[in-house]
C-alpha cells in the first residue's frame, strides 16, 4: 500500500512538471509582449521589448525594454533585462504585490511594488529598490531631473508609501563612488567637483525631502550638508534649504555654508 501511494505521489509530481514545461514551451510570448505594449501605451507611457517571456516560477522576463514617454519626450528606464514575478496569494487579496529584478546601466536591481490592481499599476502604493553599481553617467535621465550632469557608480535602497491622499513618505540611501557633479557656474575656479565617495540619507515627508546626510570626499574639497529640499512639480526646481561645512582641500580652509536657490540653479552663501 505506501509503495502505491509513493508511486501515485512521483506521478502527480510528473504529471504537474509535464505540465510547467509545455506552458513555458507553448508562451505565446509574441501575444503577450504585443498586449502589454498596448497596455502601457495607453497609459500614456511608451514600453519597447525585444522580447518577453516565462520565467519561473510566476513571472515574466523582459530583455532590452526601453520605457519613455512622448510628451514630455524622457526616456524613464532602459534596461537589458527584467524579470517580474508575480505572488499568486496576493490575487485572492486586496493589495497586489509583484517583485521585480534586473539588469541596467552596467549594474544591478531588485525589488518590490504594492498596487492597487494588476489593472492600474501606476502609481505603485508602495515600494522598495536595492541598486548595486549603477553607473549614473549612462542614465540620462539623470541630467533631466537634476537640470546637470552627474556621473559615478552608486548603490543603496529606496523605500516609499505612496498615502491615498497623496502624501509620499520613504527613506533613501545612496552611496556614489568615482563620480563627478557639474557646476551651474564656476567655483573656486572648478566647472565641476570631482569626488571619491558620496553619500545621501534622506527622508521623503509632506512633499520635501528631509537631508540628513550628503556628504562629499574628494581630492578639491569636502563637504557635508543637511536641511530641507522642498520638491516641485518638475523636480529641478525643487528650493533648497541646506547649511553645513566645506573645506578645500588644496588650501585647507573650513567654512561654514548655505546652499539656497533650486537644485539646477543652486546659490551657496558663506557664513
């Protein structure tokens, strides 16, 4: 009798394997990428794929996707793969989640987004996202939100909530390595800071980004900032409100400083 049942257990789980392998060889991978194309087009949003397909256990893998959007023309992400995995218990429940991970921009992604509906993905209610060794002089993307260019291989995790009301709340941390950060206008003779190591620790609160920590290590200078940074509608022109110190290096000095103005148009004052 347990030698039936052992038997009838290895079929059921044959028969289940039998079954995974012909729905991933049988995808109709060219269905589905042209549906979820249309989808995201409709939302206003532009999404282009080479290729999508299954990927165990209940995702889908998406290789070179570039997500833009036509007015304002941005291109948001562009990536060489994607893997997005859907948790089967959270279609019996209210809030859906899905899990994603990846590869762009010469590094690594993985994380996790609530959602209202599978039908109405954006915006996310909520999220979290590692990244490891992205290099942000290939995200061009960059340059439109800060309004200048920013280069360096950065890591780190960003967490938000994503209120009803609208509120967004979360926590960054961000650590840049080797990178550069290009001047609105001359200082001290330099078009552009060249550093060592940066690193952000910031709170997202009631519509401004609460700066703990943004410190920067470098052969010209160092510095350290902390204060508010109220955002804006188009994020460049976000106004600052931050104090700390700055020493240069080659001449030693220290100094006490305000940075006021926008993030494309900063104005630092001396104390």
């Amino acid at each position: 009798m347990s030698i039936l049942k052992k038997k009838t257990l290895w079929f059921a789980l044959y028969g289940i394997l039998v079954t995974v392998m012909f729905l991933y060889l049988l995808f109709p991978s060219d269905i589905a990428k042209s549906r979820l194309e249309d989808a995201i087009n409709s939302s206003g949003f532009t999404l282009k794929t080479v290729s999508l397909g299954p990927s165990l256990p209940f995702g889908l893998k998406l290789k070179n996707i570039i997500f833009s959007s036509a007015s304002p023309a941005n291109t948001y992400f562009e990536g060489e793969l994607l893997d997005l995995q859907f948790n089967p218990v959270s279609f019996f429940q209210k809030n859906k989640s899905i899990g994603l991970s990846g590869k762009a921009y010469g590094g690594n992604f993985a994380g996790r987004f609530g959602l209202a509906s599978f039908s109405r993905i954006y915006p996310p209610e909520e999220g979290k996202l590692k990244l490891q060794n992205i290099d942000l002089g290939k995200y061009t993307f960059i340059k439109t939100l800060l309004g200048r260019e920013v280069t360096g291989k950065a890591g780190g995790s960003l967490i938000f909530n994503n209120a009803a009301n609208g509120n967004l709340s979360g926590t960054i941390e961000l650590f840049i390595n080797g990178g550069t950060f290009a001047l609105a206008e001359p200082f001290l003779g330099m078009n552009r800071i060249d550093f060592n190591r940066g690193e952000i620790q910031a709170k997202i609160k009631n519509g401004s980004i609460l700066l703990e920590k943004l410190k920067i290590s470098g052969p010209q200078l160092d510095c350290f900032l902390n204060g508010e940074i109220t955002l804006a509608d188009d994020f460049k022109n976000s106004q600052l409100n931050l104090k700390g110190e700055m020493t240069i290096s080659d001449k030693k000095v220290k100094m006490n400083v305000n940075v006021g103005g926008t993030l494309s148009n900063p104005i630092l004052r001396y104390i």
